[in-house]
C-alpha cells in the first residue's frame, strides 16, 4: 500500500473533488449545493487524505471536541479503494486529540459496519432514546 498522508489543514482540502464526490457519487449527498459543502467544512474538523499531491479519501467531525462528536462524508474515492486508506483515515479520526473523552461518538453508516466496529462502533445501545429529523432528499427536491 502506497502511505496516505492524512492531514486536518482545511487549505489542503480540494473543495471540489469533495463536493463532486458528495453530489454525484455519495448515497447521502446527492445534489448537495457547493456552497452547503464550503460551509459544512468551514464548521467542522475535516480529515482529508493524500497520496502524492491527489486527494483520495475525506472524512468530516462535527464535535464540540469535549463531550460529543459525529462523523460524516467519509469516503475513499472508488478507484483507490482496497488498499487499507479507511482504516487508515479512521485511525487519523480515532486518534485525533481533540476528540479523546468524548462521552459520544456516532455517525450514520449503510453499508460499512465492519469498519467502523473495528474502532468501536455499536448499534446504539438504546435506540428507542434517539431521534432525529431527517431530510434524505433535501438537496434533490430543491430547485
């Protein structure tokens, strides 16, 4: 496996190549305005990873970085999949500083619970305890 840099610097983050993956490619983004994705990463911890000088993986923590966090947009691009960069972009999120104690961690997932039970991740011990409102096709239905 080539190494993947990861790194937290919102300057290195490729705007675009994000918002092209989360609008065309991802199941929860699709339609999201480039504006939505510029302020999303603006109000949030951003992991972004590298091979070379290209972008091939990001994932995003919106944390008060003292009690709770949640993890979104984690994606590898499809071409770079298979070589260990999700664990390796999780490890960079798990192990992060700021997000050390946190009394709650959660994120929303598909089809890709064998990753994140390898650093932890549970189905919610009580699920009649949460809820949410949910808007799946926001960014499609608009316009």
């Amino acid at each position: 496996m080539t190494e993947l840099r990861i790194t937290t610097d919102k300057a290195a983050i490729d705007v675009a190549l994000v918002h092209r993956f989360l609008s065309e490619s991802s199941t929860w983004g699709r339609g999201i305005p480039l504006v939505t994705v510029q302020r999303s990463i603006e109000h949030s911890l951003c992991f972004s990873g590298f091979i070379g000088a290209d972008q091939v993986a990001f994932a995003r923590v919106i944390s008060d970085h003292a009690t709770f966090a949640n993890l979104v947009d984690v994606f590898v691009l499809p071409e770079h999949r298979g070589r260990g960069y999700s664990k390796a972009l999780m490890q960079a999120v798990m192990g992060f500083p700021a997000l050390q104690g946190l009394r709650r961690f959660t994120l929303a997932t598909g089809d890709a619970h064998g990753l994140y039970e390898r650093f932890g991740f549970t189905a919610p011990l009580r699920p009649q305890s949460l809820m949410e409102r949910h808007f799946p096709n926001l960014y499609t239905s608009q316009g």
